[in-house]
C-alpha cells in the first residue's frame, strides 16, 4: 500500500467519523439530529412565511391574533409571523397546520359593508379568516375571528388560539374591562344584559385620504367581545368606537 493510498484512507475515516460524510441527503453518525436541525429560536428577519418547513410549523402549540398579524409559536419561541396584510400566506399557513377548512364566498354587494366580498375559511369552528378581494381601508387583507380557545392540527395535536397577553375565548376579564379607559371599550349590553368589547392591543390606521372616513372608524386594532364579563370572540380588525353601523 503506497503513502498515498494511507493518506487516502486516513481522510476518508475521519470525515466519517466527523459525520461529513452525506449520502442520498442524509448525514452520517455525527450529524445533528433533525430535532436540531429543523427548529430555531426565532425566524430570521427576511425570512419567507410561505417558505417554513413542514417540519418546523409541525411543531407549533399555539397561535396569537395580533393587531396586525398572526403569530404561530412554539412554547415561547416564535415560529413563523403572517402579516394580515398578506391573505395567501395566512390562509396558505392555516391550511399547512390545521387541514382543509370549510368554505363560503361572498360575491361583490352580496352582504353589503358589513360583509366584504372575498373567501371565507373556517378551521374547526374554531379561527375564521375573510379574505377580502380587495384590501380594506385599514390595508388589510384579511379580517380574522377565533371562536374557540383551541384548534386540531392536522397532525392530532392542540394548537391553543389567544389574544395578546394571552386572553383566550373563555376568560373572564372583568378586571381588564374595569381597569380600561373609556376609549378602549365599549359597552354593548342592554337592559339586564352585559356585554362589552375591549381593545386588546391597537393596530394601523386606516389608509384613507378622507378624513370623515378616518374619524368614523374609531381606533383599529385586536379586540375581545365579551358575554358579561367573559370572552366569546377575539377579532382583528375589530375597532372601537366606530361610528359606522357595522
């Protein structure tokens, strides 16, 4: 056996045993396990929502209505974040974790303001995202409501649904309303009846150039909706002290 040949030799068992040595894709002995190799603490800055593996959103136990986005977590780390600005990557990742949603569209003047024209998706009965066929004036593109405290993944597992700070359907929040000023609340009860609507957290201003417009839509953001004083719905887009009938 030549020196070359042991050299040779020597090289190629210490990549092996380094765990360099990949076939078919798959790493050697001393490669990371796929554990650490899929998830990471938090998603880089330009990182692609609609790039996340399968095997990382796999992963995530609970999803957060935001003013102005969905945040999808594991544990306390965040997976991956879609914009409402953006409704094929919202609905896109919905679909990947939760399975086939029931559909409903509405055409063009079919529910009036109220109701804007897009695809509606609804997940377990649970999350309900609108995807509106054009933007609203806020600039969103999706109007988003979760109903329950928890969904199913498609994987068989329990994808907790909340608010900001953690308010989920099913809270009571008596000292949040209590404690609120009178410009994030609203009260919606009648006769004996209470019920009301918080601000959680506020979100965008409308776009609008007109300025009554603008007045007439009160303060944007991510609210609860209350039965008494416990939660029955988290909405986004859902502003306070909006002058409009709906």
């Amino acid at each position: 056996m030549t020196f070359r040949t042991v050299l040779a030799l020597s090289a190629a068992v210490l990549a092996f045993s380094a765990g360099t040595v990949v076939a078919d894709g798959v790493g050697g002995p001393g490669a990371l396990p796929a554990s650490a190799a899929e998830v990471s603490s938090e998603p880089s800055q330009h990182e692609d929502p609609a790039r996340v593996p399968t095997a990382k959103l796999k992963r995530v136990d609970s999803i957060e209505l935001d003013a102005e986005s969905l945040v999808f977590r594991r544990g306390g780390k965040t997976v991956v974040e879609s914009s409402m600005r953006d409704s094929r990557t919202t609905v896109s990742l919905l679909n990947r974790l939760l399975g086939t949603p029931s559909r409903t569209q509405t055409a063009e003047g079919d529910g009036g303001a109220c109701f804007p024209s897009g695809t509606t998706y609804t997940w377990g009965g649970a999350i309900r995202v609108a995807a509106l066929s054009t933007p609203a004036p806020a600039g969103n593109a999706v109007e988003i409501r979760v109903l329950r405290d928890a969904v199913d993944s498609r994987f068989g597992d329990d994808v907790e649904l909340t608010g900001p700070d953690g308010v989920q359907v099913g809270d009571d929040i008596h000292r949040a309303i209590t404690d609120a000023p009178k410009s994030q609340r609203v009260s919606l009860g009648s006769d004996d009846t209470e019920a009301w609507q918080l601000l959680l957290e506020p979100g965008w201003a409308s776009d609008g150039d007109d300025d009554a417009s603008s007045q007439d839509s009160g303060t944007n953001g991510v609210s609860a909706l209350t039965d008494d004083t416990t939660v029955t719905v988290l909405g986004s887009p859902m502003p306070v002290h909006s002058q409009r009938s709906c």
